[in-house]
C-alpha cells in the first residue's frame, strides 16, 4: 500500500469528512495523520500489537494524566493504527511559558500507578540515531565516541512511565495531557526526566526552568531522585545528550554547538575512569 492509501485508509478511521493533514513531516515508518478534531497514527508493521494493546488500555484507564484513545487498536493492512482526539501542542516560541509544571506533575503522578504493562520501551531509540550518523560528518567522531564510552544503557525499574518524555509529548486538551504511548510501560523513572536533564546540562535549557520543573516533580510525589539528583540522572542525561547530538548534526533541528561540547565532556570524564 503507498503511502497516499494509507493516509486514505487512516482518515477513514477517524469519522471526519475533512480533509487529512499530515502531522511531523518525513518520520519514517510513522505516519500521523489529522482529520478535523481527530488524529490517527500508524505505527510501524514490526511493532508489538499485543504490548500496544495494553498501552492503550492503560491510557484510557488514566485519562486525567493521558490523553485517551479515541478506538480500541485499529490496523490497515500490517499497520497498526492508534486514533486519538486531537490536542493543541506545546508552543516551541516561548520555553518560559512552557508547561513545566504541570508536565512534572503529570509525570509524578504517572510514576506513582500501580506498576503494569509491558516493559518500557528500552533506548534503542538512542543506538538508532547513533546508526543514522553518516560517514564523515563533521563532529560524528565526537558524538561516535561520547556513545561508546557510555557504560551499558538500563531501564530496568519498578514504575510505570512514559518512556520517551519531552514536551513534544504534551497536548493540550481541557487540560495538559501526556501523549505517545509507544514506550509507555514498567521501567525506571529516572528516564522520563533525563531529557531535560541533558537540556539543562548542555546549557540548552535555563537552570530556573529545570528548577522549576524539578521542584515540581519532587513537591508532588515523584519518586525518580530518591538521593542527590545527579545520582541517579547522570547517565540517562548523557545518554540522552548523545542522542541529541546525533540527531541535531543529521536534521539541523537543535543547536549543534552546546550538544557536541557537551560530548566532549561526556569522553572527558568517562576517560579520567569516571562513570558518575
């Protein structure tokens, strides 16, 4: 089936007559697709139906913290399809304006669950932007290197939680809610605040909005940092500023400069026998 079928077949599902939008641009084997109030995704055909089953449902048992499926698990032709009311992201244009609080509130509120699920979603996605990097780009040698002095990558834990955090994956809908349920699952917390981290220890993200949005997981109940914060952040948030170095030198789509220095601090110390 092409791809224009396959928007085709997904608009079908939603029960709009609109016209269909492609949301995200070029994402690969993932095609998301919005038609008037309502979104419908399509997932890759390898992806695990029975676990998203079972994400899905956990979304719809918890719609004051996820936005909740619209449809039980949907398929055109191999393709899994997920259909979703839509909600209004959140605005690049203004990070100080940026949900922080409510995001962390959300996410220690997630943590706090009854474990259940399948297991979180590992950072594979990690080794696969580390895969994209082409031959010879300029300060792949760098990020190569960051990547390869990392000690093995664990999400190993008892929580359940999103797996793939950012504020990309907020929308709002009456209220701010989590979306993306692909890596939802059991795991450690800790990597649901280590992309902000890694923002934040980049010098990308101001050290009062980390603050801001730290404080507020803490405050209601989040149970990630049991000790001091970088105890436990330190690696995830490297893991994660290799990955954004990755993708920042294949896309363009985020600075370049402050990911790559922070690359080299990530070899710095792993070389001096430091693992954090």
């Amino acid at each position: 089936m092409g791809v224009d079928d396959l928007i085709a077949a997904m608009a079908s599902l939603t029960g709009s007559s609109a016209d269909p939008e492609v949301l995200g641009g070029d994402r690969g084997d993932v095609v998301v697709v919005r038609v008037g109030d309502v979104v419908a995704k399509a997932h890759p055909a390898d992806t695990d139906a029975e676990a998203l089953r079972q994400r899905l449902e956990i979304a719809a048992a918890h719609p004051e913290l996820m936005l909740p499926p619209l449809k039980p698990l949907q398929f055109v032709d191999d393709r899994p399809v997920t259909v979703w009311p839509y909600g209004t992201p959140v605005s690049q244009a203004d990070p100080d304006a940026a949900p922080w609080e409510e995001s962390a509130a959300l996410l220690a509120k997630l943590h706090a669950l009854p474990v259940q699920g399948p297991v979180a979603g590992a950072p594979e996605r990690i080794v696969r932007a580390i895969r994209a990097l082409p031959p010879g780009l300029p300060h792949a040698d760098v990020v190569l290197r960051a990547f390869e002095v990392l000690p093995p990558l664990d999400m190993a834990g008892q929580a359940l939680i999103h797996g793939d955090w950012h504020l990309g994956q907020l929308v709002h809908r009456g209220a701010w809610r989590l979306i993306d349920v692909d890596d939802l699952g059991v795991g450690d917390p800790v990597w649901d605040l280590a992309r902000p981290a890694a923002l934040f220890a980049a010098g990308i993200l101001p050290g009062d909005l980390w603050a801001r949005f730290l404080n507020t997981y803490r405050e209601t109940g989040g149970v990630a940092l049991p000790t001091s914060e970088w105890d436990a952040l330190n690696i995830p948030a490297q893991a994660y500023v290799v990955q954004m170095a990755a993708r920042a030198l294949v896309t363009g789509l985020q600075a370049v400069e402050p990911l790559v220095e922070a690359c080299h601090r990530i070899i710095a110390t792993h070389d001096n026998g430091d693992r954090g």
